[in-house]
C-alpha cells in the first residue's frame, strides 16, 4: 500500500489528474466557492469527494447513472450547516448530536461534523483498492475531544464502495456522547422498488411531525393511508405527492441477522444497493421526498438511533456513550449492484 498526503497547492480552479494507475484515476479540482474536490475513478464510475469539507460525498455515478438526489445546488457552498449546501449524494451525520433537532435540542441540524473543516487528507494506494482518508479533531474547552477518520474506498472494477468513518474519545476521562448515521441521498427512481433482508413490517411509518415539516391535507392522507396499507410501502408509484417528505424507522435490526441489505431496483433493471452490520448500526431510517426542486429516494440511511436529535436518542435509550479513549468504527457498503 502506498501513502499519498494531499496538501491544499493540489487543488486549483483548473481540474488535473494527480494519480493514474492501470485500474484507477484521481483527479481533483477547485470549485470558485473556494471548496477543494477529489474524484476517484475506476472502469465503473466514480466517487467525487470534498476532502477537507466534512468530507462530504458530493457526487457518485456508476455505469452511467447519478446515485445524487435531484437538488438546487450546482456546487457545494460554504456553510456552517448542511442545509446550506444540500446537494450531495452522502454525508456523516453526528457525531456529538444527529438528526433533526427538536425545539429543546441546541445543537444544529446533523449535528457539529457535516460540514467541518478538515485538518488533512491522504489517499491509499494498492493494486486492488483506492482509499480517500480525512483526518478531524475536535476540541472544546470545557468541552468534548474526539478524532474522526472519515473514508471512502473504492475497489478495482466495482460499481460498489465503502463509507467509512472512526471516531475516537480523546478525553483523558470524560465520556463524550455518539450519535452517527450515514446519511446517503439516494436518486429518485421513478417506479421503483425498494427491498430489504427485513421481515414485512419492518419499517414503521413515522409518528411524530418535526419542525420542518408543514403538513397539509393532502400529506395527511396520504399517511393515513400508508399506515392502513393502500399505499404500498415498498413501492415509488405513488411517491410523486411525497411532498412533505414521507419517513419511515426500522428498530432493533440486530434480531434480523448480523448484516442488513436494502435495494432499490429501477424498472430498467438496474439496481441501488446498501449493506451494513447490524451491530454497528442497530435502526435503519428510509426517507422520500418528491417536488420540483428536490428529489430523493433514501431508500435506507443506516444509523445508530432516530434521526430525531440529542434528546429524544437519549430518552429512547439509544445514545451511546464513548469511554475515554474508546474507538468505534462504521463501515457502509454502497453503490450499484453489480
């Protein structure tokens, strides 16, 4: 394996290629917002990653299809939060706080880690694999203490690849509190099917109404009749009036079986695909939203709770709390089925 560090000089307004192999490319570039992009390429696709923002999976595309979700943004922006630039395909939501805040929360949408800035970067080299590494440290006085190694690694040949993300408390005695989840912005399918290694029933329509859902009359039908089975769960036929956004938790997935797939099959056949251990991420959330501007499909976004925000993880029992110098891992596997 072969270590490369990046240093900001790479990135310039011109795009360049900074890395050719017989099974790989690298290019990288510089939008005029000032953001730095880094794009791994196989004879697949590619994976375009910000690797000093958040590292931030901005776009991906696979035998000639866009994983990315229909949005406003034609580049990333500058932001303190991810709403403001809401136009990647993933992001790590977390890691102190996650989800949607609840009035009583403090802490932003997603939580302190979606758009932090990171302190460097390198990639990983091998004749098999390819592997973009950010490095973060986070520290408050009076405050948590964390290192963050987010990754994304991408294999020869594949039209999958891996998500990853380490985190480890570095308080010398205090616990920190961890929430995480992998928040992936699926293209909306029109007329797709989405299956998963779960039993029928599963998933859960969601009960509550967060602060940044308005709902109307038509929204609440159509969740009442999501719920008595009319509409079926499964099925994107009906997702084109999923305005607001229509969400939906599965719990407790580790009595399904130690690894979970989900997939969402288009009626060209080709297939989105998400696997991930069910130890490391316990819930699973599924959100669909259909409007002119924004359209989504996130046929499962694996997490460690709810995306309900600080308290209601910890009311829920569902908040972990990292020892001093404890390090948990996370792993997603994701792209087009192969």
């Amino acid at each position: 394996m072969i270590k490369i560090n990046l240093s900001r000089r790479f990135f310039t307004d011109t795009e360049r290629v900074i890395l050719e192999t017989e099974q790989f490319k690298v290019t990288v570039k510089r939008y005029e917002t000032g953001i730095e992009s880094l794009t791994l390429a196989n004879s697949c696709g590619f994976v375009e990653v910000l690797p000093y923002f958040g590292q931030i999976i901005w776009n991906a595309e696979f035998h000639g299809r866009s994983l990315r979700m229909k949005n406003m943004f034609s580049r990333p922006q500058p932001a303190a939060e991810i709403s403001d630039t809401y136009g990647c395909f993933a992001f790590h939501s977390g890691l102190l706080s996650a989800g949607c805040p609840a009035p009583e929360d403090t802490h932003p949408l997603h939580g302190e880690f979606p758009t932090s800035k990171m302190d460097s970067a390198w990639l990983e080299v091998s004749e098999k694999s390819i592997r973009i590494v950010s490095s973060y440290e986070y520290v408050r006085g009076f405050g948590n203490h964390y290192h963050a190694l987010p990754s994304v690694r991408l294999n020869a040949d594949s039209s999958l690849f891996d998500i990853e993300m380490r985190v480890e408390n570095l308080s010398a005695y205090a616990p920190m509190p961890l929430q995480y989840m992998c928040h992936m912005n699926y293209a909306f399918v029109e007329n797709g099917i989405m299956t998963q290694s779960l039993p029928k029933g599963a998933f859960k329509l969601r009960s509550t109404v967060p602060a940044h859902v308005t709902p109307t009359e038509r929204w609440t039908e159509i969740n009442r009749r999501i719920v008595a089975g009319e509409i079926d769960a499964d099925s994107l036929a009906c997702a084109r009036e999923f305005d607001p956004e229509i969400v939906f938790f599965a719990d407790g997935l580790c009595r399904y079986g130690e690894k979970a797939e989900f997939r969402l099959k288009a009626p060209d056949g080709i297939t989105f695909f998400t696997s991930f251990s069910t130890k490391d991420f316990p819930v699973a959330t599924r959100w669909i939203l259909f409007n002119p501007d924004q359209q989504v499909a996130a046929f499962v976004l694996p997490g460690t709770c709810r995306p309900e925000g600080f308290l209601a993880a910890r009311k829920a029992g569902t908040l972990i709390m990292l020892k001093p110098g404890e390090v948990r891992e996370f792993s997603v596997r994701t792209g087009v089925e192969e």
